[in-house]
C-alpha cells in the first residue's frame, strides 16, 4: 500500500514540476509497442505519403514504438507546452503585399525552449527517483509523439493528423521522454473530432486522402519546408502567399476556442517582423540578410534559397505588378531553382497578352 502511495505522490509531484516548467500538458504511456500504431505507420509509407522524408523510412522499425527503440523503457511521459496564437492565422490569406509565416514559426525556435525544459524535468525526476534511466525527445528522433500524446491522455490525433487538446486546441509542441521507471499510466484519450470535418475541407491542396491520414506530397507544410526542388506546378497557385508552413487545418479546428493565449509560453510570442513580413523585403535578402532575419527562428533551417523559393510563389500568385522589380532581380540567381521559381512568377505578374 506504502508503494502505491509513494507512486502516487512521485505522479503528483511529476505532473506539478512539469507544469512549473512551462508544460501545460503531461501524461503518462505504457512504454510497449503498439502493434496497431506500427500497423498505421507501415501502410503511410507504403503508400509514399512521406514523400521525399527519408528518414521516416529508413528508421520505421525504431519508430514505431518506444520499445523498438529501447527495450528497457517502462514508461512514456508525454509532454506539452502551448503556442496558442493571440491573432487569427487566417488573417492575411490574400493580402497582396504580404505572406503568410506559420504561427509555430513566428517566435523563438521550439526545439530549444522545449528541450531545456524537458531536459530540467528529467534531471529532476533522477534527482527524486535515483537510479532512474531515461532519454528526452523534441521532435529530432524516430519517435510517434502525437500517438504516443494521445495514449498518454493528453489529447487525441485529430482528422488533420495533429494532437488536439480539449484545453490547448491544436496548438501544442510535444516532447516525450522514456523512462525505466515503471509509473502509472493514463487513460488513452478518446476521440472527439465526431462528424466534423472541418480541417479535412479547408485544406488548400486536398492534402487528405481520407480522415486521419495526410499526403505529405501535396501537403503546404511539407511544400514549403521540407521539400528540396521546384515546387511543383500543381500546388502553386493554391499555396497562395504561404511561405513557410500552413495553419488552415489547424486553425479552422472547433477546439481552438477553448485555447487560452495566457497559458502560451513566453517564448513563442511572435516576433513583429514575422506576423506579417513585406513579400518586397523578403525577396531582397541575400544569404548574410536571411541568417541575420531568422536567428534562432526555426526559419533558419531551410535556408535563404529554399526560403526564396517560397516567397517568389507567393509574389506569383499576389497579382501585384509591384513585386515585378524585386521579382526580375531573382532571374539570374545563382541557385535554379530560385531562377526557375522567379521566371515563374514574373510570367504569372505579367501575363502573355
């Protein structure tokens, strides 16, 4: 009896410090593998869903569970930590002069302030439970974070294929940490998405296939961020003046209206000149003026050319013949794919008569 209140007590005093550290969401998981969530990853990457996202195939077997992994994990502690947005995402969808930027991406980089916090709550449950092995993720390992959210009681895999919360709505970066310690675990969220599909009918590329299963080939997110080429002519248009990411799916989500914008924490309030950058401006930057702009953005990663990129597709589709200077400056880049994208544009601002 003594053990499950001593259980008990290092559950509550966990879920408190976790809290303390910025987390608005933690549960806990069996650490075993999930024959139905190995199941569902085979069949997405059968069906070429990850598109060009290598690694997801080539560690598929660690991926799907945290066993596969580690087979001495006992425990999955799910965590969350809120970005919920003060202003509207949709806001700018068909502004002329100015793009669109990802809420996720408008504040400091998530990879570090989530890690350093997941990082103080594992120090401390070492600390309090000595003798304890563990590993800390944030999205840079083969690990199933929302699944594993959702089996941890913290929300549940919406239709769009993103957490969602009842308290935080879709708007939630995740980490996980595994553990040998052997702690009870949470109720696995139920499903609430019902019959709505709103997220499903706002997608701009038709990106689902079907309830709870995305195409990352046709994906915005994916389009701009991760994928490597010319973005393919089919998607242009209805990128419209996204530059980094797309909200739509998550934004349109019902829940959203119980997200409150004071548990965000602090440091993914958005920078002011990322809420709604000039496309003129953004054009101009060279590589020294893009990595200035976007330090310790998550921005960084892609790159001032794969940036670019995306930002002559946005001055293609604004219509606005005043982009046409900064747009004709891009013709000669040295990067093609740049070049291709600004020959592109420049056809789509001036139309053959």
């Amino acid at each position: 009896m003594s053990g499950d209140r001593e259980d008990a007590t290092l559950r509550d005093e966990l879920l408190a410090e976790a809290a303390r550290l910025g987390f608005v969401a933690v549960g806990i998981a069996p650490a075993a593998d999930d024959p139905e969530r190995a199941r569902r990853l085979r069949e997405w990457i059968a069906a070429g869903h990850h598109a060009t996202m290598e690694w997801m195939e080539d560690r598929a077997d660690v991926r799907q569970g945290p066993q596969a992994m580690w087979p001495e994990a006992k425990s999955v502690i799910a965590l969350g930590m809120s970005y919920a947005p003060a202003h509207d995402p949709l806001a700018l969808e068909g502004d002329r002069e100015r793009a669109r930027i990802s809420v996720y991406a408008q504040g400091r980089d998530y990879h570090d302030t989530v890690k350093k916090a997941a990082k103080a709550l594992a120090r401390w449950l070492v600390e309090r439970a000595p003798g304890t092995e563990l590993k800390v993720f944030v999205d840079t390992a083969p690990v199933m974070e929302k699944p594993l959210g959702e089996a941890a009681g913290i929300g549940w895999q919406g239709k769009h294929t993103n957490l969602v919360s009842r308290e935080h709505g879709s708007w939630l970066f995740l980490a996980a940490i595994y553990t040998t310690l052997e702690l009870e675990p949470a109720a696995p969220h139920r499903d609430n998405c019902g019959s709505c599909r709103a997220c499903q009918d706002a997608c701009p590329t038709d990106a689902f296939p079907a309830p709870y299963r995305l195409d990352a080939r046709k994906c915005i997110s994916y389009l701009t961020i991760e994928h490597k080429g010319p973005i393919p002519h089919a998607f242009r248009k209805a990128i419209g003046n996204r530059i980094y990411g797309c909200d739509d799916c998550l934004a349109v989500c019902p829940w959203n209206k119980f997200a409150a914008t004071a548990a965000r924490n602090r440091a993914f309030l958005p920078r002011a000149e990322l809420v709604a950058p000039r496309l003129a401006e953004l054009l101009a930057l060279d590589d020294p003026g893009f990595r200035r702009l976007f330090s310790g953005s998550p921005i960084k990663r892609i790159g001032r050319d794969r940036f670019v990129r995306n930002c002559l597709i946005a001055a293609g589709n604004s219509g606005n013949r005043a982009l046409e200077g900064p747009v004709r400056a891009l013709l000669d880049d040295p990067d093609p794919v740049v070049a291709e994208a600004a020959r592109w544009a420049l056809g789509e601002l001036r139309p053959a008569p």
